[in-house]
C-alpha cells in the first residue's frame, strides 16, 4: 500500500489530478475570506494512547506487539512511524508523540486516491470503508467510496457527518482499519479478512512512508 505525497502539499492548498492526493490545511479556501478555516480533528493525545494501550496491550507490558497489533489494523499497518526506538514494539509514549505529530501538520482535510485489485486485475464495484481506530475518539470520521471501473476509490467523509458544512470531500488525519465489500446477489464476494473481519489498515498522513511514493494500493487475493 503506497500513496505519494509532495512538499509543496505542506502549503494550505495542494492538488494533484488523477491518481493522486490533495490538502486543505487549516487555513481552508483562504485566510482572509471565504469558508471558515477547515480545522484538523481535536484529539487528545495523551488520552488517546492511554486507550489505545487499554484495549490492546493483552500482557499488560506497556507495548504493544505481536498478536496485540493484530488487534489493530491501523496501528499494525504504521508501526514503522510510531516505532520510534525501532524495537519492534509500539509504546504508549510513541503513540501520544505521533497523534501529536499529526496534529502539528494543521492538516484539515486530505484527499486520497487509492487503487484496490483482486488477485492482480482491477476491483470495480467494491464498497470501500476507512474506519477511525476507535481509540482516536469522535473526532475522526468514517470516510466511504466505490471503487471505480479500473478500481480506483477517493474515500470521503459523508457531507452530513463532516464537522462542518463548508468542509471539502475528503477525510482527515489519522489512523484507518479499511474494509472493502462487494455483494452479487446478496452475497459478500470479498474474503472476510478484508471486511468483517479485517486486517487492512492506513494511516492518512502527510509524513507516512507510504505517502510519499504517490500511489495509495491495496493488493487483495480471493485464496
């Protein structure tokens, strides 16, 4: 899973046609008119690795590893940018410094293209969820999209969910278990692992490895 991301997109307002990504900071549409800022999620960090290490540090060793991760897509699928000490092993310390780091960005509102294949050739039709890791809290919100004819997908937060009215598709910094679904006839055709029962995570960052190689992928197999 790759997605690429530019310096230039550190400015207020970034675009990128295609398959790509853009930024709405906190200054919005403009700093001196238009629509009100579009201000990143609050989220209280320290609190937020508090819960995380609750719900997942099963041995109660003050990292998280292993089986724990698995527990959490999101966090498993970013462990390379929470690891700080690179010992394999996600602390509560760790977890705090990176939701500080995302917040520092002043990010409001980034928007993703993603690619999703199945066992190698394009996945059309398929529903396509980012779910905030609940530890995050309130703030973050679910973003929803259909993958287009060559399996292409710009996630967004639903117009009547974003925190304000004058926020641009798009969804927010953050930690994501992803979920991909698509019925014929009723029946769900992706492999649970991908969906009920998912092991699919992102994070949506401008920092994250995975951003700065421009190409968002999830590579899905039926077997």
């Amino acid at each position: 899973m790759t997605v690429r991301f530019t310096v230039a997109a550190l400015r207020p307002l970034v675009r990128h046609t295609g398959f790509g990504l853009a930024v709405l900071a906190a200054c919005g549409w403009g700093c001196s008119s238009g629509p009100s800022r579009i201000k990143p999620p609050s989220i209280d960090a320290d609190g937020a690795a508090a819960e995380a290490m609750e719900m997942y540090d099963q041995d109660a060793d003050g990292a998280l590893a292993g089986a724990e991760l698995d527990a959490s897509p999101g966090l498993k699928s970013a462990q390379a940018s929470f690891d700080a000490n690179q010992d394999g092993k996600i602390q509560q310390d760790e977890i705090q410094r990176r939701i500080e780091a995302w917040q520092a960005t002043g990010i409001g509102v980034m928007s993703v293209s993603f690619l999703f294949t199945m066992d190698g050739q394009p996945l059309p039709g398929a529903q396509v969820t980012f779910e905030p890791e609940p530890f995050l809290g309130d703030e973050i919100k679910t973003a929803v999209g259909e993958t287009l004819m060559y399996g292409s997908v710009s996630p967004s937060i639903p117009k009547e969910e974003r925190p304000s009215a004058d926020m641009p598709a798009g969804f927010q910094v953050g930690l994501y278990r992803v979920r991909v679904s698509k019925k014929v006839d009723g029946k769900e055709t992706i492999p649970a692992r991908y969906n009920a029962e998912t092991t699919l995570g992102q994070q949506v960052s401008p920092d994250d490895p995975a951003i700065a190689n421009q190409k968002a992928r999830f590579d899905l197999t039926c077997k």
